[in-house]
C-alpha cells in the first residue's frame, strides 16, 4: 500500500504535515500528478490518496495528528 500526499506550492500547512509524516507518504505537487488528482473530488491540500498498486483505496484531506492520519490510513486497509 502506498499512501501519496498531494500539495499546492507555497502551503504551509502542506509542508508542516510532510515534516510529521515524514517517510510515510510519497509526496507531489498536484500539478506533477494530475492522474491521481483525477482519482478524486476532493479540492483541499494535503490531500492524501491511499493505493494498493494500481488500485484507488480512498482519499482524505487537511491537517491533523499523526495519530488521527493512522487511523485514517488503517481505515482503507481494513475493508
């Protein structure tokens, strides 16, 4: 599972949770990654697309704890 974050240039609150995640998440601008974008209606940064290889588990947005990002991550494996 893969766990890719989307930010917008320029985001603080995108660079603050890319320091907290640290190795958790493969990161990229939205612009490097449209084809992930398009997996998605949401329109907030971070944004966080949850993969199993090829396959599209879910998405979520916005800053919070590391532990509430677990939980939100574990949620899609769970299923």
């Amino acid at each position: 599972m893969t766990v890719y974050m989307l930010s917008m240039p320029g985001c603080g609150t995108c660079a603050m949770m890319s320091r907290l995640l640290g190795d958790r998440v493969e990161r990229a601008l939205v612009t490097e990654r449209p084809d992930l974008l398009a997996l998605t209606d949401i329109q907030a940064a971070p944004m966080y697309i949850v993969m199993d290889g090829d396959t599209y588990l879910g998405a979520f947005a916005g800053a919070m704890p590391v532990s509430l990002w677990e939980l939100r991550v574990a949620a899609y494996t769970k299923r």
